[in-house]
C-alpha cells in the first residue's frame, strides 16, 4: 500500500539499509546516478495524495480523461458566480516569469507563494486556500481565496494584567493619547486592552504595499521590482484569459476525475 515515505529504489542501492529517515519526502524516488538525491524531492504531501486518490479511481474506472481532461467550458460569469456562492473573495497577484530553469522556478514559485500567504495572516486576513500558476515562460500567477477582502477598522489590542504596575504604565503611556486609538483604554476581566486602527483593512491595499518588502527569491524578487498587478473579485475577469478552466477548477475544488 502506497502511504508517505513509499520509496522506489530502482538500482537497490538501499536494499540492506533504511532510506526513509535520510529523506523528508512523501515519495522517495533514488536517483539511479546519484543515490544521495531524491528525484521527488518537489513532491508535495498534498500532490502525492492527489496521485494516490486519483490512482485509485483509475484502477476503479480507467480513463483517459485522468492523463487529458476535458477541458472546461468557462463562462466568466461562472467564476463569479461561485465566488459569490461560497461567500469568499479571490485575489490574484501576477508578474513576469524569470528566465530559469523549470525545476528551479516552480521551488521560488512556491516559496514566493508562502511569503504571500504569511504576509496576508499577519494582518489578520484569513486565507482559505492558496495555489500557482505559471506558463515556465511569461507569466506567474498566484491565486489566494481569502475569507474577505476588507477588515474592521478597528482591532482590540490586548494589554498587561492591572496587577502589574511598571507594565500597564507602560500600556497607558502607550496608548492613552495615540491618535491611532479608537476605542480604549478599557478593562476586561484583569486585562487591558484598545482598540487601534489597522495599518491595512483592504487586502489589495495591503498586498500593493507590501509586496515589494518580502525578502523573496532574487530572481522573482528582480521580476516584482519590474512590475506586479494585485486583482480582486470581479477584477479578475478581465485578466484571466487562457486560465479560466484553472481559476474556475481551483475555486470549486472538486478533481475532475471525481464523479
């Protein structure tokens, strides 16, 4: 039975001793050349159990619409219908591809995708689901569902407990006449708190800022000083052309091989 850590070690190299702890991989494929090197290294834990569940379908019902799907018939309307269906909002973020080799864009891709992903949780924006796209030559773009795209102004900002003299004079000198305040100081429980003005309350405002900030790789970080755009929503439409059936699949969620 397949699980994480199945490895596949055509040359037996290690026949006689264990690999699995050598390796943090879900799948561990050996390279025949070189027996240091796990040619599935790229090789998410989500991907692989994608390959497993679909494996099983197949095995079930083949077809050969797992290896070359029907492609979609997309309406833009239908993007935004079942962005409004499920209540969340869509951000896309694109920029210009580097000109670097496929194996080493996709491992930038995905740590650049990470980097936008921390970025929007650290002010307080819920992300849902994350995910890349990218020709290998052109363009990039990293899709992020989030809860919603706009905040409260407002977010309560927890102080030291009353008891602790040095530490809430600190708190009140602080904030008892920040004009970034809006509520507060006030007492809840043995704590106290206020309620300040967000630095961001409008995700594109925040990604527009911010991005250029991240210590991101030096090819793609090259290609963000270039130029990037930030998309919400309905503003999508307009730039998805020649991806729609990946937005639309992506939103949905449900593998197509699953019926």
């Amino acid at each position: 039975k397949w699980r994480p850590k199945t490895v596949i070690d055509y040359m037996n190299y290690y026949k006689d001793i264990s690999c699995e702890d050598i390796f943090n991989s879900p799948l561990i494929v050996i390279d025949p050349i070189d027996m240091r090197r796990n040619v599935a290294a790229a090789v998410s834990l989500q991907s692989y159990s994608i390959f497993v569940m679909a494996s099983k379908f197949f095995l079930e019902k083949p077809s050969i619409e797992f290896f070359f799907p029907s492609k979609l018939d997309v309406n833009l309307n239908d993007i935004i219908k079942e962005i409004k269906k499920r209540e969340i909002s869509l951000v896309m973020i694109k920029t210009n591809c580097p000109k670097i080799p496929s194996d080493i864009l996709w491992g930038e891709i995905k740590k650049t995708l990470n980097k936008f992903v921390k970025l929007i949780e650290n002010y307080d924006f819920e992300v849902i689901d994350y995910k890349s796209w990218s020709d290998e030559e052109n363009k990039i773009i990293f899709l992020i569902e989030i809860d919603r795209g706009k905040l409260r102004r407002g977010k309560i900002h927890q102080g030291p407990k009353i008891w602790y003299d040095e530490d809430l004079r600190k708190f009140l000198d602080k904030y008892i006449d920040n004009e970034r305040v809006l509520a507060g100081p006030f007492i809840k429980n043995e704590r106290i708190y206020v309620e300040i003005l967000r630095k961001y309350d409008d995700i594109k405002d925040l990604l527009i800022n911010e991005i250029k900030n991240l210590k991101l790789s030096k090819d793609i970080m090259n290609e963000i000083n270039k130029g990037f755009e930030v998309y919400v929503d309905e503003e999508i439409l307009k730039e998805c052309k020649g991806i729609e059936d990946e937005i639309l699949n992506f939103i949905r969620k449900r593998p197509l091989w699953l019926k």
